[in-house]
C-alpha cells in the first residue's frame, strides 16, 4: 500500500476488496446531476426518518439533513438504482473518509441485546424532565448522534402500490454525511417534532442550501464516475459539462467519466 503523510498524520492508501472504492450517490432526474455539477458540490437536504423500530412512545419518525452514498460495486447495483434513480455521482472512498468525515450506516438487529441497551438508555433521557448533569449532555447528544446512523437490518415496508413487503435496508450498503460540522446555529440539525413534516422538511432544505459550510464539496479529479441511465443522458450531461465555467483539460476529464448505466448490467 502507499504510504504518504498527510497534515501530519500517517495515511494508507487503502484498497477495498469486497466493497467499492467509490461511493455513489444517485438521483431519479438529470437536473439534480446538473446541479452537483454545475455547485461542484453536493447540498444535504432534511430528511424524514421513520424510528418506530425503537418503539419509544412519542418518537415514530425524525427530520435531519443528509445525503447518502452507497457502496455497492456496479455489478449488483442495478436494483439499488432502480429504486433510487440511474443517474448517479462516483467518488473517491478514501476522500470521502479522510476529507468528509462519512460514516457507514450501522444496521442493527431490533431483537439484539444492543438494541436493548440503546433503546433503555434512550428512553432515560428523551423527554425527560430530570436536569441533566455534566457530562450527560455529551452523553444525550451521542445518543442522537447514533440514532442518525443507524437503520434495521429489515422492516416490513408499505410499497407506492399498497402492499407490505420486507425490505432489506443493510442490502443499500448506505453511507451518510450528515452536515454536523458548522452547523448554522439559527437552524435545528434535528428538527422538533411540530417541525416534521414534508413542508417543514422542505422549508428547512431550503435554507440549508443557502450555507454553503454545510455543502460536500469535492476537487473534480476525486469523482471516479458521472453516472447516467443512457446515451441521450450521457450527450445532455456532456452539454452541462462544456458550460462549466472550468478549464478545458478539467472538461476532458469530466467528460472521460461518464458511464451509461445500462451497460453495468449487459457487461457483468
């Protein structure tokens, strides 16, 4: 592996065997590519988290800003996309780790001892009357801040059609960066629950995108992967990229990323 020191610190070149190297966000619509591109950035939006798994009293769904990544090799991608869109952007993992402090998703088994405990220690202190005393702030807010991490390995899920189906969340393979850092301070990360809802969601997005301390902004020579569903996609995507305002060598290179994500599926 390559070694290299990094402000200081001992960094390794890792290389990921049984999972990408590359963490891919993906969108249903051509315009949120061409808004990454044009932002050279990726802007967080709230979003509404269902938490009744927990089965705290009071506590069915959570609003937070985030975007996710997952990290799935393009070889078992095609249902992943086929949900959450077929276009998509690729970036370095390494990058993402070092640069953006992103996290994995942990799954967790609702019936395991460890949900147990969360779920016990939670309810100590959601809601709670009591006056907490030093150091239990620092321990609710890592309390919060593993709840924004964490998901069921599975849920019985209500489909667009009506039906109930199982759905396996840990099948994502989801990362998260989730804006903590510099956080505007006349805006709640979390929002109180008279706050979510879809235009309380959509309110706060749109204020959040106005900080720009909250964007995930990325070099170009760190996104491996422009990602479209065809060929018609890939030439309006190439038009975006001709009128960034960015040299001509940073265009080529651009443009050399683009895949058409059909062909994951013919060539694997």
């Amino acid at each position: 592996m390559e070694k290299e020191l990094i402000g200081g610190t001992t960094k390794f070149q890792l290389n990921w065997t049984n999972s990408s190297n590359v963490l891919c966000n993906y969108m249903k619509e051509q315009r949120f590519l061409n808004m990454i591109l044009q932002n050279q950035a990726i802007i967080p939006r709230y979003v509404i988290e269902p938490v009744d798994y927990l089965g705290i009293d009071g506590l069915s769904q959570i609003c937070f800003p985030m975007t996710c990544f997952c990290d799935i090799p393009f070889s078992k991608v095609s249902s992943h996309m086929s949900r959450y869109g077929e276009y998509g952007i690729g970036i370095d993992k390494d990058v993402m780790l070092r640069m953006h402090r992103i996290q994995p998703v942990h799954y967790i088994n609702s019936n395991s001892p460890l949900m147990d405990d969360f779920k016990e220690a939670f309810r100590m202190y959601y809601k709670s009357d009591k006056n907490l005393i030093e150091g239990e702030e620092k321990l609710l807010d890592y309390l919060f801040s593993t709840l924004l991490f964490m998901k069921p390995i599975w849920k019985q899920n209500i489909e667009k059609d009506g039906t109930v189906r199982p759905y396996i969340y840990q099948d994502e393979c989801e990362w998260r960066f989730i804006p903590s850092d510099n956080f505007p301070g006349n805006l709640h990360l979390v929002l109180l629950p008279h706050e979510t809802s879809e235009e309380g969601k959509n309110q706060y997005s749109k204020i959040l995108a106005n900080h720009k301390e909250c964007w995930l902004c990325f070099e170009w020579s760190e996104v491996r992967y422009i990602i479209v569903p065809d060929e018609s996609a890939a030439k309006r995507t190439i038009d975006t990229i001709l009128n960034l305002n960015i040299n001509e060598d940073e265009k080529y290179l651009l443009v050399s990323k683009i895949e058409v994500s059909k062909k994951f599926s013919e060539n694997m």
